[in-house]
C-alpha cells in the first residue's frame, strides 16, 4: 500500500511540475513579467521546453527506479516511507533549482533587450468587477463545521464506551499506530484540529475574496472573465477540499468511537481513495483553469488589440516567488510560478493567520 500511494503521488508531481511552464500567463515567465509582443520569443520557448523536458525525463527515471528497488527487495514498511519521501523532496529541489535557473535566465534576457522599456505603465482599477464575483459564500464553509460539531456532541455521548487508549497517529494503510491515555482532549483532539483546518480553508477563502482583480488594459472584458472564472474555481476548489477533509476526518472519528469499522483492506483503501479524489480534483483544477484563469477560453468578439501598455510590477516579487508590497491591501494574490494564491508578505494579516492556525494545531497534536 504504501508503494501504491508513493508511485501515485510521484507520478502526479512530476506531471504538474512538468506541466506548470505552460499553464502560467504567457505575460509571465517563471515569475518575470513580459510584454505580450515578446511572449512567444524563441529564448522564452526554449526555456520552458528544456525546464518541462527535464523535470519530465527526470522524475519518471527516479520512479522506474524506485518501483524497481522496492519490488526486488524484502524492505521494511519504514524504508519504502523514507526512499519514496526522499525522492518527492528531490524532485522539488530540483524544480526549484531549475526555476530559479531560468528565472535569472529571463530576467537577464528582459534587462538586455530592455523588453517593456518604450510601453506605457497603466494599472486598471474596476471596482465593478467585484459585483459580478462568483465565488462561494462564506456561510457554505460554515456546513462541514456544523458537521464537526455534530461528532463532538456523539463524542461526548459515547465518552464512555470509548477505549482506555485512544488512537492518535494512523500508518500509511490506515491502522492506528500510536496511542494516548483517553482523556476529555484526547478523545476530540482530531476534531479540534479539523475545526482549525477548516477556520483555515473558511479564512483563506474570505481573504482570497477581498483580493484586488488584476484585468489587461487592452483586454478587460477578456481578461475580467478569465480572473472571475479563476476566483469562482478557486473557490469551490477550496470548498471541495474543506470537504473531503472533513469526510476524512469524521470517519477516523467515527473509527475510534466505534473501536474499528469493516476490514482491514477497507480501512487500507481509505486514505488511498482519499488521496486519489484530492489529486485528480487538482488536476482538473489546474488545467482546467491555469494560472489566474489563463486557461478558461473568452469568445472571440472578446479579445481585443495587443496591448500597448506594460505593468511591470516584479520589484514587489522577490525571486518571482514571494510577494511583498505594503501598498497592496491584498492579503492574499496569484502565484506567479504555479495555480492558486500567494500570501502578500507586505500585509502581516496574511501570514500571521497562518502560522497562527498551523501552532494551534501543533499545540494540539502535542498535548494529545
């Protein structure tokens, strides 16, 4: 099991990541801003077919690799955790090298050309865009909580027929594997730490919501329809992941007040099920929506002329990655190398309410 689930999620990050270059904006670069006349230059083309191909080439060699290792040999469970983790990380060191690689690459190459140089700064503000917002209410994350809620009232109903030692850390098929004293915290203290992750996702959304919309001077109406599709995905992306984590959740809850539920096999295929709707989910998300919604198609009659005007906004991304600008009340803005959002490190607000929620859960996992 624990090989399935490697090879499974090996073989997804090495297809995103490979795929990442041409799911971004073509006005952005690995994390350099270009001007739309220079976006299909031959350097820039290069850069992404060489970064994709490798990450490709790469990453499918290092899976042959470890399916093979870990066929052909008596491993225990332990090794095939730390080799299969080991290669995940490598991979991603490797896409990081290799961006940050080509990120100089194309910084250098806009500097040299002076690329942007002669076009007309102009930044749109359309506060009407928001009236059109699709994105979920925020009441809609408020019903796995309630769901939450419900299992701490059964919890505290069948506090007594619950086990001496409740279960507190789960293998990678699903067994429990370390246990604590039952106590009042320790029987809830997974659905606390769901009520945190849940505030979490609740918050993001809330924030992503009140994030500025970014729109082209020389294609609004196509540009706003691509930022209001990505805002709109984003989330029920979101929402949809709120709850699966609560499915997730409640059901290793309702194990340890139940004291187990069907087979061995059944609780083996949970969090293999789990991880396979999560990935596919983000896969469809990603390409179907790319970054900023660069991939949701716009009629014709919508596209416009070439633009004549430039934003050039990369002194505020450090490294194209971190995004730091005091000036943007955002708290939360696109990423420029991947699909989703970025904290904006010049707000504390952002960055403060996730460290804020990933201590508590700490907190709680370490008194259990």
């Amino acid at each position: 099991m624990s090989l399935s689930i490697f090879l499974i999620t090996l073989a997804f990050i090495i297809l995103l990541q490979s795929a990442i270059p041409f799911l971004l904006k073509g006005s952005i670069v690995f994390g350099v801003t270009i001007p739309e006349q220079h976006m299909k230059e031959r350097a820039i083309s290069s850069y992404k077919r060489f970064y994709s191909a490798t990450i490709l080439i790469t990453g499918f060699l290092a899976l042959i690799v470890y399916f093979l290792w870990a066929k052909n040999r008596t491993l225990s469970e332990d090794q095939v955790v730390f080799a299969g983790l080991a290669i995940q990380f490598g991979i991603l060191f490797l896409c990081m090298i290799m961006y940050l690689y080509f990120h100089a690459k194309t910084t250098k190459l806009k500097r040299t050309h002076k690329w942007g140089a002669g076009l007309k700064p102009v930044r749109i503000a359309d506060l009407a865009s928001h009236a059109k917002d699709e994105m979920l209410p925020s009441y809609m994350f408020a019903l796995p909580a309630l769901i939450t809620a419900g299992l701490l009232v059964y919890t505290a109903s069948q506090y007594s027929q619950l086990p001496a030692m409740i279960p507190t850390h789960w293998d990678i098929d699903g067994q429990p594997d370390a246990f604590s004293q039952k106590t009042s915290f320790s029987a809830i203290s997974l659905l606390l730490i769901l009520l945190v992750i849940q505030g979490m996702l609740f918050g993001i959304n809330v924030m992503t919501k009140r994030s500025g919309i970014k729109l082209t001077s020389a294609k609004k109406k196509s540009s706003q329809v691509q930022q209001l599709a990505f805002r709109k995905y984003s989330s029920w992306f979101l929402f949809f992941t709120t709850v699966l984590i609560t499915i997730l959740f409640g059901f290793i809850q309702l194990v340890i007040i139940q004291g187990g539920m069907g087979n061995a096999a059944f609780m083996a295929a949970v969090p293999l099920g789990f991880l396979s709707i999560m990935l596919i989910v983000t896969a469809v998300y990603a390409f179907k929506v790319g970054q900023g919604g660069s991939r949701i198609q716009v009629t014709a009659e919508e596209e416009e002329t070439m633009d004549t005007t430039f934003v050039d906004d990369d002194q505020y991304w450090k490294a194209g990655i971190f995004y730091v600008n005091k000036n943007d009340p955002s708290i939360f803005v696109e990423k420029r190398f991947g699909v989703g959002w970025a904290i904006n490190f010049g707000n504390p607000i952002g960055y403060i309410f996730l460290l804020v929620s990933i201590l508590l859960i700490l907190l709680i996992s370490f008194f259990i």
